[in-house]
C-alpha cells in the first residue's frame, strides 16, 4: 500500500512538473503583438508604471544607503565619544577597561563596514538601476513614437480608402442620372438632334467618371488592405514585441538588482560575524580576580595595621607625661590610618600633616617631592621606578638623534658639498648636553630607588613579604600582566628593580647585559657620566627560558647588547617585550661565540610556556 501511494505521488509529482514546463514552454512562446495586438494603450500604461517601480526601488535603495551612512557616521561617534580618556589612562590597565576598548574597537570595524555596504549599494547597484531605467524610458519612448508613426499610417490610408468610396459612390450616382436623362432624351420627340447627342455625350462622361472613381476606389481599398495586414501582421507585432523585451528586461533587472543588493551585505556578514566573535573574547577576557589583585598592586600603601594601644594606668604616670603620651599615640595611630588611604588623598593633605618625613628637595608638577618621599612605601616605589623608565626611554631617543647627527657629520667632513660640518656641531654639543643631564637624573633616581627599596626592607610588613615572596621565589609583573617567577637568594632587592636591567632599549647603551646590578646604573655609560670608576661584580643566576621564537627576518645587530639572527633561526625568550620594541633572547647552542642579548620585538613569533 506504501509503495502504491509512493508511486501515485512521484507520478503526480512528475506530471506536475511536466505541466509547468509545458506552462512555461506556452508562456514563452506568447507574444504581445500576437496575444494583446489590440491594447496598445494598456501595454503604454503598463509599461510606464513598471519602470515608475524601478525609479521607486532606486529611491528606496538611495534611502537605505542614507540609513546605512548615518548608522556608520553615528557608531564611529558613539567609539569616538567613549574612548578613554588621558587622565583615565590609570584605569586602562584592567581586564574590564581592556574589554571595553577592544569591544569599541571592533564596534569601530562594523561602522566600517556599514559604510562598505553603502558605498558598494551606491557604486555597484543604484547607478546600474539609474542607468537601466533612463535606458529603458528611451527605448520605451522610442518604442511609442514608432507605434504611433505606424498608427497613423494605417489612419492615413483608411482616410484616402473612405475619400475615394464617397468619390466613387457619387461619380455612380451622376452616372446612373446622366443614364436615366440620355434615355429621356432619347424617347421625347420633341427634342432635336443635336439636344439628343448633348446628353449622350454627358451620359458617356458620367460613366467614364465613374468607372475611374471606381478603379481609384479599389486601388485604395487593396492599399488598404495590404496596409492594415502588414500593419496588424508584422509592423505593430514588432513595436508591441520590443514593448515586451523592453519590460522583461527591467523586470530581469530589478530581480538581478535584488539579488546584488543581498550580495552586497552577504560579503561583509562574515567580517561582521568576527567583529561580533571579537565583541564576545573581549567579554571572556575579562578577569575579576586578576583586576582586584592590580587594584591591590596600584593602592597597596606598604604600611602595617596599628597595634594594640598599650593600657595606661593614670595612678602612676604624672600628668604632663599622659598628656603626651595621649598626643603621641593619636598621631601613630593616625600615621597608620591615613596609611590605608588612596596616593592621590595623601598628596593633598601632605602639606598639612607631613605625614610622610620633611625631606627638602623640589616638588614636581603634580605638586609631589622629586624622590616621592610623600607617598606610601609601594607607590613610592612605583613612581619611581616609572620615572627611571621614562629616564631610560629618552636617553635612548637622545642616543639615537646624537647618532644620527653624528653620521651626518661624518658625511658632511667627507664631502663639503653636502653641508658644512659646524652647523652640526652645535647640534652635537647641545645634544651631548642633554644625554649628560638625562643620566644624571637616571642616576639619581636610581639612587632614590635604592634608598626606597632598603627603607621597604628595613620596615617591611609581613603582608609586604607575602606580596613580595611566593613559596620562595620573586614574581615579576610584566606589561601585559603575566607574572614570571625567578629564584633569588636574599630579599635586599624590590621586585620591580630587578626589572631595570631590561626595561630600556639595547640601542641606548642602558640595560645591556642582565649582570648590572639593579639600580646601580644598570652599565659602564651611566658609571662614565658620572666619573666613576667602580664596576660591580656579582654573580647572577641564569634566567629560565620563557618560551621559544622563531626568526621572521634576518637582523643584524647594529648596538651593543643585540646580537644577530637569520631568518628561520630558533632561540630561547628569556625576557619578554617591556614595550619598548624589544625582546631578550638566548641561542640555543654558542657555537658562534653569542650568549643572549636583544632582537625586535617585530622580527620573531613567540611561543610562551604555559
């Protein structure tokens, strides 16, 4: 029974599919000059309004490209709007804030494509359809004007046709008259002779008219004939015909526009979908624990809790001493208090209470002492150590340009024609000048890290060594918050001054080999600035690799603490990238004499252990 009523439905199935192509096969085969060679109106009607729709979806595609314009102008905006700040660049260092900026980032990329969508619609689609429907208002017109000129051909003939009956309908009746008077002529026998032969002769004339009216008659009326068939038959068939191709040919169009148009957004939706995909791992990026331990890191004041106050019994203390003691007491614990504050609270009550020491030196821009001696232990630090960094990058900017002036000398000295040499020298002393005062200055915070970092040891707090010491080993925060653990011996040394033998450049001379001792100058070119002659010796353990990397392009070292690679080469990362442009590297095997030392950050592919 199942296979009976299977095979009924693949046979009514097939039969009707059959009569669809024969529907299809009938319906090609149609024409307008056969099927409707009578509505030459209704076919001009229709043919007016198809192409008013075509203009129409022009004028919806034109607002829809206006609509996808203002959508795109207004999401770069609305990115534009709630990018952050400077003064919020602090906050920029969370997971969230990170998120955020990656998800206005990628909002940033939709707008872009939306605006993809409006140009390729304006570009690809509306000016084809504003070219086809100009085209087709030409044809159409053309189309009319011929129908028309045909039209009234055949009225034109149907004129001479209708003249030329009445001609010959009125030649017949002088004739048939000029008949019936010659024979009453003939029969009155009162008439002469001659009168007899006068009405012959018009007689003779009326039917000589009248056979001619009647031969011009049929000449017109075969003319006719031959007219309205060619008219009916071929000529109006054609004009009707091109009526047609004209009208599928804009109904063609608007379904190959349609198409175009969903073309048109289907090319973006896969850029679309990353952006969205984008949107959603800057969502999974972010990590509350890791932002409450960076809340820690940035307002951890260093300070301890307040002990216990100590029971003071009046009956044997005098009264000046108890007045004192209370004073004394009520500032501790008031040190201790305002310990747990934000930097940015202390700085401004610093002028009031001195809470933190009264070292003279010179205030900053920001209205804080030069070493930073007003903030907490752990902030105090962590100014500092940002300003060595800052120290760092600028005197290798001024390395740079000094090195770039003096190869311009060189070449000024070997040809004359060039330049004259002098005009560089000012350049030179005065940039000799500011590298002098730049090490200076790195010197001497160095010096004020150094006092910050024995004072933190001195008077560290349990919670201090418990951020600073992880089961026996130092961590290390990196600038893109991963956190590398390294062996160390004694605890005399902060964490982020083991960071200054790498944070600087290998092209500023600073930094060059991990042996320098934190905070002592970091190389021979800060100890020479200065005048001293006394080089550290220290034996440091050997730094565990990272990960591995892989050459992308040769590099050739150019400076002291880089050393070359060859494309394809694998080395070991033993110091990931502090932003300034460059990794620190160690080969594999020593076979060519190099230990380890710096390669742009941009000419290798990391891969970091998990």
């Amino acid at each position: 029974m199942l296979a009976l009523l299977a095979s009924g439905t693949s046979r009514s199935s097939s039969s009707i599919k059959l009569a669809e192509s024969e529907s299809a096969a009938q319906n090609s085969n149609m024409s307008w000059g056969t099927e409707i060679w009578d509505q030459n109106d209704n076919i001009a009607i229709h043919t007016n309004r198809g192409i008013d729709a075509l203009d129409k979806y022009a004028n919806f595609l034109r607002d829809r490209v206006a609509i996808e314009t203002e959508y795109a102008g207004k999401l770069r905006r609305l990115v534009k709007n709630y990018q952050p700040k400077k003064k919020e660049e602090e906050d920029n260092e969370y997971t969230s804030m990170q998120a955020f900026r990656n998800l206005l980032k990628e909002v940033g990329d939709l707008a872009g494509q939306r605006e993809v969508v409006s140009e390729s619609l304006q570009l690809q689609v509306i000016q084809a359809v504003t070219l086809l429907s100009k085209t087709l208002r030409e044809d159409r017109k053309k189309c009319l004007s011929d129908g028309a000129m045909l039209q009234q051909n055949l009225t034109t003939q149907l004129s001479s046709l209708d003249r030329a009956k009445r001609n010959y309908e009125k030649a017949y009746r002088d004739s048939e008259k000029a008949v019936d008077s010659y024979k009453r002529a003939d029969m009155d026998l009162n008439l002469s002779r001659a009168e007899v032969e006068r009405y012959k002769n018009v007689m003779t004339a009326k039917i000589q008219q009248s056979d001619d009216a009647k031969n011009e008659y049929a000449n017109q009326l075969q003319k006719t004939n031959n007219l309205q068939q060619q008219h009916f038959s071929m000529l109006l068939p054609a004009v009707l015909n091109r009526l047609q191709e004209l009208d599928e040919k804009r109904t063609r169009g608007i379904r190959e526009f349609i198409i175009g148009a969903a073309e048109v957004e289907s090319s973006v939706a896969p850029i679309i979908a990353r952006c969205m995909e984008g949107i959603v791992k800057a969502g999974e990026s972010i990590n509350e624990k890791e932002d409450s331990f960076k809340v820690i890191e940035r307002y951890q004041s260093g300070f301890t809790p307040p002990r216990d106050i100590p029971f003071e019994d009046l009956s044997k203390l005098d009264p000046d001493a108890v007045q004192e003691s209370h004073y004394s007491n009520s500032i501790s614990n008031h040190l201790t208090m305002k310990g747990t504050m934000g930097a940015n609270k202390l700085k401004k009550r610093v002028g009031i209470f001195n809470i933190f020491g009264s070292t003279k030196n010179s205030l900053t821009a920001d209205g804080q002492k030069e070493d930073f001696s007003d903030l907490p232990p752990n902030q105090r630090r962590k100014k500092l150590q940002g300003k060595i960094t800052e120290l760092q990058q600028k005197i290798a900017q001024e390395t740079n340009a000094r090195d770039g002036l003096m190869k311009m000398k060189i070449v000024y000295e070997a040809n004359s024609s060039l330049g004259n040499p002098m005009t560089v020298e000012g350049q030179l002393n005065e940039s000799e000048h500011k590298l002098e005062k730049l090490k200076l200055d790195l010197k001497k915070y160095q010096g004020y890290l150094d006092k910050a970092s024995q004072a933190q040891v001195a008077t560290s707090s349990p919670q201090a060594n418990r951020n600073q010491l992880q089961n026996g080993h130092r961590t290390s925060r990196h600038s893109n918050g991963s956190a590398d653990d390294h062996h160390e011996d004694g605890d005399d040394q902060p964490d982020d001054a083991g960071s200054l033998s790498s944070s600087a450049s290998p092209e500023s001379g600073l930094g060059t080999s991990h042996t320098s001792l934190p905070g002592s100058g970091q190389g021979s070119a800060n100890e020479n600035a200065i005048g001293e002659d006394t080089y550290y010796e220290t034996e440091v353990e050997t730094l565990n690799p990272l990960g591995t990397c892989r050459a992308l392009y040769p590099f050739e070292a150019s400076s002291e603490g880089s050393i070359p690679m060859n494309e394809g080469e694998e080395l070991q990362v033993i110091e990931i990238d502090q932003g300034d442009g460059w990794t620190r590297v160690r080969r594999a095997n020593n076979s060519n004499g190099w230990d380890e030392g710096f390669v742009p950050t941009s000419y290798i592919e990391c891969t970091l252990y998990a």
